[in-house]
C-alpha cells in the first residue's frame, strides 16, 4: 500500500489522532507540511484546518472520516467496535470531544501555552486563569466515563481513545492541566495506559522542538 499523505503540524492533536489511527493499524503514513490559511490549504480543506489525508484519489478532511478511512484500510483488529452499544458510545465520545472538549481543552487552555511557546513571547497569564476551569470541568468528565470502563467504549480501545490521548497528554504538559489530572485517577490511568502504547510514543517524540 502507498503510503498515506497527512498535511499539517505534527503538534496539532487532530493530526496526532490521525497518526496515532494510521500507526494502531499498520497504515504507512507521511506527515506533509502545509502553509496553514493558505490558498493551497483552501483547496485541501474548504474551512483551512488540519489534518488533511490523501490516499491515491482519496482525499478527506474531518479527523473522524480519516479514522474510519484508515481503520478500515488498515491491519489487525478494528477500532471501531462491532457492538450497537460500544460503536454509539464511541460516536457519542468522538462527537463530545469534537463539539466541547476541544475547544474547552485545547483552544481556551492548551493553545494559550503554545503560542507562548512558539512566538516567544510572555505567557498570557490571564487567559490561562480564565480557561482553567473549563479545561479541569471537561478533564473531570473524561474521567468519570474512564471511571466506568477500561476504554471510552467499552472493554477495548477504540478510536475515542486515541481522540483523547493527544488532548490530555498535552494538557498534562502545563501547570493547571497537570494539577487537574493528580486528582483523576481514572483519566490518569486511561493516559498511562495509551502512553504504553508505542504508537503514542512515535507520535509524541519531540513534539515542540
Ligand atoms: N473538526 C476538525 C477539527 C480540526 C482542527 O480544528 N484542527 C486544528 C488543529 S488541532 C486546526 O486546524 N486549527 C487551525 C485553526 O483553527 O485555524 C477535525 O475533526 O479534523
């Protein structure tokens, strides 16, 4: 199989789900640079986001639509789970973390540390204070649902998993979401357990150097 060409940032944690679905299930994968907002990126991806996959004619956007594509593609047991019950849970996860989660987690809380990081410049201290709480709100969910079950799913990883993973592992990076996360125990353990994986190492191996 040729390899699957996936554009955009290996920080960006849709791109590391992407990456992480491709490694899970054998899929041979580049990761290919693109001018964010871009006109180029317009034409890969009508609302300028990443990750972007082309595969042959196969070209998609939406995390969630890559998954499916390459878990289908892919070797080994499916990571989509082969119950009513189990798959709804999964839609319903990855549906959650795309609608709130992301944009509580990620966008109001993880990014103010990151464009720190990459401009240089101070930390914004304020809209740190003001997205804590969301961050620890939706971290706190995420752990009542782990507290349930081994896996968002069910009994065994599926691709909400791998959706979680690079949010909470890079939260985990900062002072609040590392604070937050010593007082969850069954999201802390979920983490431990996809960080066993070594496809969560490849995908993390100097991530902002
Ligand atoms: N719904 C999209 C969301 C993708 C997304 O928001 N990716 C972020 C990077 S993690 C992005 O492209 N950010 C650039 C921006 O918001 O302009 C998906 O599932 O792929």
């Amino acid at each position: 199989m040729p390899p699957i060409k996936l554009y955009g940032p290996p920080a960006s944690s849709y791109v590391r789900t992407a990456r992480l679905v491709c490694l899970e299930k054998s899929v041979p994968h580049v990761l290919e640079p693109i001018e964010l907002g871009s006109d180029a990126h317009g034409e890969r991806h009508p609302w300028h986001r990443v990750p972007v996959l082309e595969h042959g004619d196969v070209r998609l956007y939406e995390t969630s639509a890559i998954a499916r594509y390459v878990d289908e593609i892919g070797e080994g047991p499916s990571l989509v789970p082969a119950r009513p019950p189990e798959r709804a849970a999964m839609e319903q996860w990855i549906s959650a973390i795309n609608s709130y989660v992301y944009d509580a987690v990620v966008r109001n809380y993880v990014l103010v540390y990151v464009r720190s990081m990459l401009s240089k410049q101070p930390l914004d201290t304020d809209a740190v204070r003001a997205g804590a709480p969301k961050m620890e709100r939706d971290l706190g969910r995420l752990d009542a649902a782990y507290a349930k079950r081994p896996w968002l799913a069910g009994e065994a990883l599926s691709l909400a998993d791998l959706f979680v993973a690079p949010i909470v592992a890079t939260t985990a990076m900062f002072d609040e979401g590392r604070a937050a996360l010593a007082g969850l125990p069954h999201l802390r353990r979920a983490l431990e357990q996809l960080a066993s994986r070594p496809s969560f190492a490849t995908v993390h191996a100097n991530l902002f150097a």
